[in-house]
C-alpha cells in the first residue's frame, strides 16, 4: 500500500498522450488549448469615440476661450460602421460621431454630446461653437487599446470558457488547435447492481456510473458505459479489454471489484495483459482498494472502488489529476482553509473529508467537517460543498489548524 503523494508521481509519470485536432471557436468551449493562441489584428481595429458627439482637432482650440470663440462647421455625421473617409477637411471643421464611429486625423479628441452649443440653433444646426481649450484624446478607444496584434490571448493548456469565445470571434480567430477528448470506458461491477427502480434489499442500484457520467458532463470527454460486469464475467471483462486496446480509447475505469473479496477478480485479469504500471491500495480513506494500471498501449485503467463515496473520491482525487496530467491543463487550486473543529484519523492515512466551506468576516476560508463521514452515507456528501485533504503523517488536527481544501465542482 503506498501513500497519495506517491500514487500522484506515479500517474504524473505514466501519463497518455492525447494528439490535437483543429476546431472552430464555438467547438472548443470546456476544451484544452494545446497551444499559446494570440491575435492576429489589433481591437480596437482603429481609434473610434466611446461617446455620441462631435470629434475635432484639438489643436484648433489652443486659443480658444470666453472672449475667443469660433464656429466649427459641421462636415457629415458618421455612424458606427460607416466609412469614415472625407476627402477634403477645412480647417475649424468637426463631424458628428456616434458611438463606435471610426475617428480619423486630423481629429483627436470628442465633445460629448450634451455639451455641445449648435449654431444657428438646436433645429438647424450648421456648426457647433466652442469656447475653450479641448484636451486631445477626450472619449477616444485607440488603435489596440484592448488587444495589440501579437498579444497573447489563451495559453497552452488552459481552459477555453464561453468569455473566450467572445474574444477568439471579436478578433477574428476561425480555428483552435486544442486537446483531444478523451475517450472513456466505464464498466460497473457487482451481482448486488441493478439497473432497475424497483429492487429487493438484497440488490443495490447504480448509481456510481450516474454520477461519474453527470460529473463528467462539465467536461470534454466522451464518456462510453459498458454492460454490467457480473461476479462470473471475468471472461467477458478480458474480451472487452482486448476490444479496447484495439480501439482509440484513452481511460478503462471500473467500479467496484478492486478489493480482496471472492469475487474481487479486476486485479487478477488486468495483470493478465502487459503493463508498464500497476499499483493497487493506497494509504487513503475512503478509497483504500483503488488501483491504477498502465498498458503498454497509450491507455491507463483506473480501478475503483465500488462503495459510491469510496468511488466519488478516488474519481476526484485520482482520475481528474490524471486527465489533467494528460492533457497538459493547469493543476487545480486548492484553498488553505480553517478547520472548525478538532479531527483525529490514524496518522498513516490520508483522509478525505466531506465538508462545508464558507468564510468569515476577514475572508479566511472555514471549513466545517460534516457528521457522517463513513464512506456509505451520501447525505453528508449531498449537504458538502468541498473535501478537506488531511495528509498522512499527522493524526490529530486542532481547530484553527489549516489543511488543503478543494471546492465541490460548479460550487
């Protein structure tokens, strides 16, 4: 039995390659760019008017004031998405901009609007009078204010979320080199599952393979359940691992069928094919029998456990990492938060805990440990809104003490 950590390097190490494809904006939301994406022009495009009004050469006001005034002649109005090129610009001349409109030399700053005096008058206006010195620049956007042509805008291995999209379609980005989806084999176990609604107490519904398959739906992978693996079917179980090694599947996870018992019989039939790497129990709770296995095919096996909590663990502290290894994504974040009560677990053993995390007034994360903890009960894990890592090494935790925790998915 090794420890976490240990069990962490181990599937770092044994990574698979997930190859890249090519794919259109709306294609990759939830995917993982495999490489830096930067701007192919600037945004804005050119210098346009944040404000409805009139733009100006500035520098023709220099002289202007109370005792000074002058008449701008108003040339044309130009409206976001107009052309905005005049051929002949007098000096003491001024447009009409709408907001968006393209601004031009020789003018260089704007006058809202509503502080504008026209002449002759409001209804027939053929200028506009000024009667001080305007500041250049005034509710101007500029030439690549917001993104300069070779800035970057994702970096390899980062997530694309909906917010990107906006921008890879504002800037004119068509196509998106990101992460394959991994695709995913999963098989439940067991004589005692049943698919069924209505069972006797001797059976137990899945649930595992419904969980796993929502969890996954935030993510982009595609999720295949196989049949039901019955106590007998060791047989069928190695048929079908021999189908997917032949296949272009990534992951083969089961669940259930991993521990010690008669009819444990996963471990036994994966140590039939060739692997680069196996290792079955870790120094965890809950979650102790999981087991991992390389082949020597690009495909790795994850073994867990049948127990739902037990299971819900390993998947999160275990197979998500690995995905993340995979596919070259940004490890996930943990916070360091406060516990609220003092917790005692044998010291060689890592312990996932079911919790509720909220903040005090100062911020500071607190984490509450939920009664209920034994790997059966789910009602604990339905009240949770993250698990609280409590590394080995340490049995007894006091309260105030701070440990790693990690926030429940979509929390």
């Amino acid at each position: 039995m090794i420890k976490y950590q240990r069990a962490l390097q181990i599937l770092k190490k044994n990574k698979i390659r997930i190859k890249t494809e090519k794919v259109s904006p709306l294609s990759s939301v939830n995917r993982i760019s495999s490489q830096n994406v930067y701007s192919p022009y600037n945004y804005p495009a050119a210098n346009n008017t944040a404000f409805d009004g009139y733009a100006i050469n500035s520098s023709e006001t220099s002289k202007l004031n109370k005792k000074n005034i002058k008449k701008f002649k108003i040339l044309k109005s130009i409206a976001a998405g107009d052309n905005p090129l005049i051929k002949k610009i007098p000096k003491f001349s001024t447009v009409e901009v709408m907001t968006g409109a393209i601004i031009k030399k020789p003018f260089d700053t704007v006058i809202p609007i509503e502080n504008v005096i026209y002449f002759p008058n409001n209804n027939n206006p053929k200028y506009i009078i000024i009667n001080y010195k305007v500041k250049k620049s005034n509710h101007i956007r500029f030439k690549g204010s917001d993104y300069k042509k070779g800035q970057k805008v994702i970096s390899k291995g980062q997530l694309i979320k909906p917010s990107h999209i906006l921008a890879f379609k504002t800037l004119g980005i068509n196509n998106i080199r990101v992460k394959r989806k991994p695709k995913i084999a999963f098989f439940s176990t067991g004589n005692e599952i049943s698919n069924k609604i209505k069972i006797p107490d001797w059976k137990i519904r899945n649930s595992n393979n419904h969980f796993l398959r929502s969890f996954l739906k935030f993510y982009s992978v595609d999720f295949f359940e196989k049949k039901l693996l019955r106590d007998n079917d060791e047989i069928k179980f190695k048929n079908e691992i021999n189908k997917i090694l032949k296949s272009n599947f990534d992951l083969i996870i089961t669940s259930g069928a991993v521990s010690a018992g008669k009819y444990d019989f996963i471990p036994k039939i994966v140590n039939k094919f060739k692997l680069k790497e196996f290792f079955k129990g870790v120094a965890i709770r809950p979650g102790k029998p999981f087991m991992f296995a390389k082949f020597q095919k690009n495909i790795a096996f994850f073994g867990l456990p049948g127990n739902p909590i037990s299971s819900a663990a390993c998947f999160r502290f275990f197979v998500m990492p690995y995905l993340n290894f995979s596919l070259g994504s940004s490890p996930e974040i943990s916070l360091i938060a406060k516990i609220k009560s003092n917790f005692t677990k044998k010291k060689k053993f890592t312990r996932f805990i079911k919790g509720h995390l909220t903040y005090s007034n100062k911020g500071v994360p607190m984490f509450e440990i939920l009664k209920g903890q034994e790997s059966f009960r789910i009602n604990s894990f339905v009240k949770s809104n993250a698990w609280g890592l409590f590394p080995d090494g340490k049995s007894k935790f006091k309260k105030g003490n701070y440990i790693k925790s990690f926030i429940n998915f979509l929390e």
